[in-house]
C-alpha cells in the first residue's frame, strides 16, 4: 500500500520527439508562480527542459493535490515515447508527512490513554489522520483521468 499517491504512464506515439515536444509546449503556459489572471487559455501549466518536462493541468479552483507530470519524451522506432510520472508538489508531500506524523502521534496517545488509563477515547487523532488521507487520495486520483487524457490528446495524431 502506498500511503502517497503516484502513477507512471508511458505513452506512445507516432510524432516524432520534436513534433511531440513542440505540441506539448502549444498546450501549454509557462509557469509564473502559480498566479493566473482571467480564464484559463491553454490545458497545461508548466517548465521545458529540452526533451523533459514537468507540467500541472491549468484549474481555475484550488487544488492542492493536483497531479505534476514530470516526464521525458524519447525517440522510438515508430515516433516517441512519452515516460509521465504523476505525484503530488513535493512542497504537498512535506505538508502531509507533518500532517500524518502529528496525527499519528495524537493517535497513539488517544488510544494508549483509553487502554492504559482508563479515560475517555477521543478520536480527534485517527479523524484527523483519516481526514488527511481520504482528501490527498481524492485530490489527486480525481485529476489523474484529467492530465492523462490530456496528455493522450497531445500525443495522438490528431492535433
């Protein structure tokens, strides 16, 4: 079990590297701290690096657990393949290792004082811990058909 979501793809297609790369940067913006004026203009948000990139889906709401694709396009014989890994910000995933530590620390207390010392058993310690969970999982496994489908647009042969 993995207690931080993750997903890898990898997506074939028949455009050549360059013309895979080039449609990917039409779909996408340029990163600007994550500040967006107005609606949304193109699907992805994101930084290039030569044949690598690491691109978000461009949302008009808040979503902390948003899938980064951080992939690599590489020659194939047939055109290219795509190597996408989907996770959360590393920023997210520091917050949630502190979320899950302290929560879990109130937890044990919550059940050793219940067990051990006769009192009352709150659960403030386990809700919060699977509060935490429930809404990273569902964050980021919402988006994940969203980037993906995205991703597959791009690299089919009808753009």
């Amino acid at each position: 079990m993995q207690i931080f979501p993750y997903k890898q793809l990898t997506i074939t297609s028949r455009r050549s590297p360059s013309e895979l790369s080039s449609s990917l940067i039409e779909n996408s913006e340029s990163k600007l701290f994550g500040i967006r004026f107005g609606g949304i203009g193109k699907p992805l948000i994101g930084t290039f690096e030569g044949t690598h990139f690491k691109l978000r889906r461009a949302i008009i709401y808040r979503n902390s657990f948003i899938p980064v694709a951080i992939g690599k396009i590489s020659p194939h014989k047939h055109g290219s393949i795509v190597d996408v890994t989907l996770r959360m910000n590393k920023f997210v995933i520091i917050f949630m290792c502190a979320w899950f530590s302290i929560s879990s620390i109130f937890a044990t207390k919550e059940i050793y004082s219940y067990y051990f010392e006769s009192e009352n058993m709150s659960l403030f310690g386990v809700g919060a811990f699977i509060v935490g969970y429930i809404m990273m999982q569902g964050g980021f496994w919402l988006e994940v058909p969203k980037i993906t489908k995205i991703l597959m647009n791009i690299a089919s042969d009808s753009n």
